[in-house]
C-alpha cells in the first residue's frame, strides 16, 4: 500500500511538475537561441539543475506525505 501510495503520489507531482517545467524550459531556451555555445549552455545547465532540484524536493514531499498517512509500521493512520 505505501508502494502504490507514493508512486502515485510523487507521480502526481511529477506530471504537474513537468507541465510547468516544459513551457518554462522552452521559454527559457528560446531566450538564448542564437547565441553563443557559453550562453546557451549557461542556460540549458540552469534549466537542467532546476529539474533536478524539483526532482529532490518532490521526493521529500513525498516522503512526507507517507509519514502524514502511514504509521511507522506501514498501516493507514485511522
């Protein structure tokens, strides 16, 4: 059950995540387009790290979710 919950869950943010990442990151790329290799790298790597980051802070939440609705032994809190 805490399987299934925090797939689907993180799935949740991830999906919502990314249709705010992907515009965002096109929009950002786009900014750069037809500029040197430096600054368009600069921007990809800045677009990159923030996924990544996203990527960590919804793990975190979904850990947090899981101690908010399971107890220590994996059973729904009541």
């Amino acid at each position: 059950d805490t399987w299934n919950f925090a797939h689907h869950h993180c799935g949740k943010l991830w999906f919502a995540g990314g249709l705010i990442a992907l515009p965002l990151s096109v929009l950002i790329l786009l900014c750069v387009r037809g500029q040197s290799e430096e600054a368009i790298g600069i921007a990809g790597l800045c677009v990159l790290a923030a996924q990544i980051v996203f990527l960590f802070v919804s793990v975190g939440l979904t850990e947090v979710a899981l101690k908010k609705t399971f107890d220590a032994e994996g059973k729904r809190k009541a």
